[in-house]
C-alpha cells in the first residue's frame, strides 16, 4: 500500500514551474505517506515478509529524499474481552505476571524478554500471518506498579504504540474473572481502518484467554 501511495506522488511531483499550484496539494500527500506505515518487503521462494514501522524509514528506497514530517493527531482504539476461569485469582493473577510466557497462551506474541538490569522494562516481538504475509511488529514496554492479585497494566515506550492491562476479580475460593484491555495507536487518518480490525483483535484476545484458562487449569490440578 504504502508502495503505491509513494509511487503515485512521486509521479505527481510538481515540476518548477508548477510549484506554486501544487505546493499545498503536495505538502499534504508527503504528510499523508508519513502518516502511513512505511513497509518493506523481502521475498523468498515460500513467502514474502512484510515488515512495517510507522513514520519515515531510511530503509525504503521510496521515500528517499523525503523529509520526515510530524504525524497527524493520533488516538487509541480500545479491545476489551472478559473470561470467567476456575483457578482462584491468586494463581491467575501469578501466571499473567510471568511475562516471558506469555507467548504460550497469545502464540501471536513471538517473544517477550524482560531485560534483567531493569525488570519493569521488556521486549516484545509480534508476528502474524495474514493473507501469504508475514507482519512483525516489536516494542519496548513499562510495566506499571502492580496492584497484587488485582491488576497488571503496561505502556509501550517505543515501537508499536499500545498499553494496556489485565484485571482479576474473584469469583468466590476457586474462580475468578481475567479482564484483558488492549488499546493501540494510529494515526487519525487511517482511525475508520483501525476500527475495521477490532473483530479481528478481539478474536486473537479471546482466544488468548481461553489458552491461558487452560493452562491455569492444568497448573492447578498438578
């Protein structure tokens, strides 16, 4: 997409002597492919990767010469999706704490390094095949003060803009509700787009929490 959108503008780069027609029109489409995520793809005998990353990439031949320009106003899309599991919220809340396995019961998240100098600190690695394409996506996030057997939550500081959080209700001795809120960043312009893929995100959450009720589940009867 993003490939196309650049050809199309540069191909409609205002010459000299068209400047002064087209300066506006030209501003807003450089705008418009920084707003975008840039995209750059590697092909192989079996599949194409598609890496994206948001704003300006020296790594795309296609926006060289371009200049980065700030991003329009940005917003959060919200994805909330609720599980009742029968393992007491002790358990639960002690299982999502483990970061590092997290990827065991959300196999879309490839990995999760928490960096051992600063352990509210980790890496997160997201891959996802959709379509014959590979999309990755990483980011370095913050876990915030924790409140025990009650609430996990955490904010990206780089990469893929998102926070989120996990609460734990107890539902008598040996059940508990998980409420799991994941809210991500675009940019305005591609807000109706972001909104599209919410089915989509919540399918991927849910099926998270029913992997992870299984696994507390079995802890549980060892």
């Amino acid at each position: 997409m993003a490939a196309a959108v650049a050809s199309t503008t540069v191909a409609h780069w205002p010459t000299p002597t068209s400047l002064h027609l087209s300066t506006a029109k030209n501003k807003n489409a450089a705008v418009f492919l920084n707003s975008i995520p840039t995209c750059k793809i590697t092909s192989s005998s079996s599949i194409s990767k598609v890496q994206y990353g948001y704003g300006y990439s020296k790594r795309s031949s296609i926006l060289t010469g371009f200049k980065p320009f700030s991003s329009p106003v940005m917003e959060f899309q919200d994805c909330t999706v609720k599980m009742e599991i029968d393992v007491p919220v002790g358990l639960a809340y002690k299982l999502y704490s483990d970061r590092e396995s997290i990827p065991r019961w959300m196999p879309f998240i490839s990995s999760v390094q928490v960096l051992k100098d600063k352990p509210d600190l980790s890496r997160w690695s997201l891959k996802y095949k959709a379509l014959g394409q590979e999309l990755e996506y990483s980011w370095l996030a913050r876990n915030m003060q924790p409140t025990p057997n009650q609430k996990i939550h955490w904010r990206s500081l780089e990469g893929l803009p998102n926070r989120g959080s996990v609460r734990f209700f107890p539902k008598g001795s040996s059940s508990c509700l998980v409420e799991l809120t994941v809210s991500y960043e675009v940019p305005g312009i591609l807000a109706p787009v972001a909104t599209a893929l919410q089915p989509l995100l919540e399918s991927l959450l849910r099926g998270g929490l029913e992997r992870f009720s299984t696994l507390a589940k079995s802890t549980l009867a060892d």
